[in-house]
C-alpha cells in the first residue's frame, strides 16, 4: 500500500492530498504498532489490519470505479461479439 501510494505510476497522481495523507498517517501508524508489538497474538494483528482496510479500502475503491467507469463506458456492447463456450 506505502508503495502504491508514492509510486506516480500507480495511485500517487489520482488520489487526492487529504487521502494520500490519511493513507500514510494510517500506514505509519500501523509500522509503529508493529515495531512496539511484535509478541501480539494473531487477533491483535488482525485487527490493526482492519483498522488499515477501513482506511485505505475506502480511498482504493473509489478511484477504482472513478478510473474503471471512464474506461468500461463502451464496453458493454463488446459482450455480445463474443460465443460462449
């Protein structure tokens, strides 16, 4: 997700500053509880994970159907030119 975010090629251009940011406070954070919490039990860990998803899955989503909706526009005809199987 940290390189997904920085890397201009992939997320770091589409998404906007206010997310980017939340994305990488919420990232650093996550680095930190590991580091201080390597002897947590596996729900621990679970849990921080989600509390990550709920962050980033949000952001993710959205410029996934933003970038997705320009480009499957025309594609709904495309379906019939194919035989089934």
């Amino acid at each position: 997700m940290k390189s997904q975010v920085n890397d201009k090629d992939k997320l770091a251009d589409k998404i906007d500053s206010d997310d980017k940011e939340k994305i990488e406070s919420a990232l650093t954070e996550a680095l930190e509880w590991l580091d201080e919490n390597q002897s947590a039990d596996k729900d621990d860990y679970v849990e921080k994970l989600k509390e990550i998803e709920a962050v980033c899955n949000p952001v993710i989503k959205a410029e996934y159907e933003k970038s997705g909706a320009s480009s499957t526009a025309g594609s709904e005809d495309d379906d019939d030119d194919h035989d089934e199987l």
